[in-house]
C-alpha cells in the first residue's frame, strides 16, 4: 500500500514537473497564434491592394499643424515664398507657375514614380481623375468662393482649383487612429501646391489648388487611390484603383495632363479657412 502511494506520489510530481516545463511553451505557442489572427490594420497601417503588395513607405518632408504623430518621415519644411511666376496655361486655360504659389511653410510629400506605393504598376504620369462635380463638399464651412469657369472647373477667388485628396495629405497620421472619418478632418479650404514635371522640359512646375473633397478610397497611404476605404472595414469598391492623387472636382476635361507627370504635393497648413 506505501509502495502504491509512493508511485502515485512520484506521478503527481512527474506531472507537475512536466506541466511547469511546457506551460511557457503553451503560452509562446498561444501568443503566436492569436498574433498570426490580428488584422494587418492593427499590427501595421498597411494594405493587400490588387497587386497584392503592401504599402506603407510614403515619403513625407515638412511640419504642420494638422498631425496626428505620425503620417510618414516628417524631415523639414517647405518655405515657400509666393512669388511664383505663371510659366504656361495647360491646355490653353490652366494657369501653372515656376514656384510656390503661396508665402509660407508647408509640407511637400514626394509622390514621383518610387516615392509612393501605386496599385497595378501605374506610374506619376496617372496621377488625376475627375469628379465631374459642380460643387464641393457641403460641410465646408469656410468662407471661400467656389466660381464656375465656362468649362465647368471650380476654382476660389485667388483662381486655386478646388480639387478632392486623400486624408493623409492634410491630416497625417489620421489612419493610424483607425477612425471614422468626418469632414471636420479633412482641413477644407487648405491650399495645396499641386507640383507637376514637364516630361518635355523636365522643369518643375506648381499648380495651385484647394481641397474642397475627401479621395476617401486611398487606404492604405491616405494618398493613392486604391480602391479600398479609408473607413474603418476598409471596404473595397471595384473599379476606383487608378492610382490618382489629384481629383479634379469640376467638370472641365482633364486630358490635358498628358504630357505632365506628378512630382510632389506641398501642403500649408493653416494657409487657406
């Protein structure tokens, strides 16, 4: 009967011994497992597009006040001095400069062909599309004009374009909040230098715009359009990965571009409502 005892004793301890030595190995094993289960949203602000690559690798240079500690590599700023000179009409109506259009700091996020992640291999050169609207976002509150050109663009009273651009442009760092997205968000009314290269001349070039609307399917870069929703669920919608980065909101042809790549966005925050 002691002998009996002692073998279950000498069990029991085997058992616990052993459950001492595998239970941080469990552990490891579940911590892994539920890790692997995370969506990619969590761990990383990234996103399998069409090509199925992921990306995260914008380049950001400059500070604002629109931030949410993050949105890229912030590395300096943009003084733009405003003493740009009008250099050319695009398509005989759109007025382009050889500098900055406005007197201030800014952000310039380099989008040239390797500086930003594009779904479906396209290139700077497809850098626009068209809204085809005749108004802007109605929750704008600010106080600027919103003019109609005989060829259905919209521009502001200073002859800024009003154009549509992902969140990241005047909100960085707003996707990493994993956050619905409202117009209070967006910054409206902020005056953006749209910087475009002569594939001609290869001579730089500033379009002056002003956000009036959301590229709301640009995740994960906020920027790019790819199709997927910067909303939270990050739903997709066929048919929208063209890679724009510039929306042009009226309703004026913008085939025009065709001879004209895009090199970077400089963003004033503040400048503007």
């Amino acid at each position: 009967m002691k002998r009996k005892l002692r073998n279950i004793v000498i069990w029991l301890v085997s058992v616990i011994s052993l459950l001492v030595v595998l239970s941080p190995i469990v552990y490891i094993m579940k911590v892994n497992s539920f890790d692997n289960q995370i969506p990619m949203i969590d761990k990383n602000i990234t996103e399998v597009v069409s090509n199925n690559t992921y990306v995260s690798n914008v380049k950001i240079t400059g500070t604002g006040g629109n931030t949410n500690n993050g949105g890229g590599t912030e590395t300096g700023e943009f003084n733009g001095t405003g003493d740009g000179k009008e250099v050319a009409k695009i398509g005989g109506w759109l007025a382009v400069y050889d500098g900055a259009t406005v007197n201030g700091k800014g952000r310039e996020i380099f989008v040239y062909d390797g500086a930003v992640p594009r779904p479906g291999n396209k290139s700077a050169k497809t850098f626009h599309s068209e809204e085809r609207m005749t108004h802007i976002n109605p929750y704008y509150g600010g106080t600027q004009q919103v003019i109609t050109m005989a060829n259905g663009n919209l521009i502001n009273e200073e002859n800024r374009t009003w154009c549509a651009f992902g969140p990241e442009v005047t909100n960085p760092g707003i996707l990493k909040l994993n956050k619905s997205i409202g117009a209070s968000d967006m910054f409206y009314g902020t005056y953006i230098d749209v910087v475009l290269k002569d594939e001609t001349t290869k001579q730089l070039v500033y379009l002056p715009t002003v956000i009036g609307e959301c590229k709301m399917h640009t995740w994960s870069t906020g920027i790019v359009q790819t199709s997927y929703s910067c909303q939270p669920g990050h739903t997709f919608v066929p048919g929208h990965a063209d890679a724009s980065i510039v929306e042009f909101i009226g309703k004026a042809d913008m085939s025009i571009f065709s001879g004209y790549s895009i090199h970077s966005l400089i963003v004033y925050d503040g400048i503007g409502d």
